[in-house]
C-alpha cells in the first residue's frame, strides 16, 4: 500500500495539468528506507510526447546527486496518461526494470488525465516485469 499526503497528490495532478496534452514525470523523494515520500520533484518530460515519457539524463543525474546528498531516494516515480487508462505499458515496465538495476523498488504512481474534469491516480509495484496494482492511502496534510 502507498501512503501519501494530499499536498503531495495535488501537486503531481496540478503537474500533470499543466503539462497536458504531452505526459508530466516526477519522482517524490524520501528519507533512505522510510518508505515515506515527502517531497515532489517536478521533471522534464525530455521526450515532450503525449504517449511516452523519458527523464531528461542531465537533470535525473542532478537530482539523484541531491537526493543522494540529502540521504533521500525515489518512493515514487510519477507519470500521467494523457488519453489512456492509468496502467504501466510496456514500455513502463521495461523502464522499470531498468531502474532495478540502482534503485530500491520504488511505487509507480500513473495519473490520468483524460477526463478534463476529474483525474485518476493509481499506483504500482513492477518486479520483475509483474505489475500489481496497489491500494493508495491519501492521508490529510
């Protein structure tokens, strides 16, 4: 199950707003083992596409360095689904089996934006190229 504060869901979705029609990306950092995500890192959608999403390496390796530096690491990787449901694609999965190789698991949380009026958030956990939906828990500030 994720846990997540409101504040934090807001500004993923208000990311994600802001950057439809092309997919938003982002990481929410926490301390190292916590489990816990505390903060939103807002990135670039380096591929600037409405169906693909691709950090930009020069600004993932700053803020790596920093989560690093701060004794942070990635809870969560976000992204929004422009025009399709809010499940992990292929190309999702293969990219996270991709970030195996140096992170702890983190949560993949899909925002979909297609409805202009309502978004929908889900989250995921992808091991070994399995996803499996989980429950996401938005607690008050």
């Amino acid at each position: 199950m994720l846990r997540i504060r409101e504040d934090l869901v807001d500004a993923m979705v208000a990311h994600a707003r802001r950057d439809h029609p092309d997919e938003a990306c982002g990481i929410l950092a926490g301390p190292e083992g916590s489990g816990e995500p505390q903060r939103v890192i807002p990135m670039l959608n380096a591929a600037r596409s409405p169906t693909y999403y691709e950090f930009d390496s020069t600004e993932w390796n700053a803020v790596y360095r920093e989560m690093t530096a701060k004794d942070e690491e990635p809870v969560v990787i976000y992204h929004s689904h422009t025009a399709t449901e809010p499940y992990p694609s292929r190309t999702d999965i293969a990219r996270a089996q991709e970030y195996a190789q140096f992170l702890a698991p983190p949560h993949y949380v899909l925002i979909g934006t297609r409805d202009p009026e309502r978004h929908e958030l889900r989250s995921y956990r992808i091991l070994d190229g399995e996803v499996t939906e989980e429950p996401v828990d938005v607690v008050p500030t």
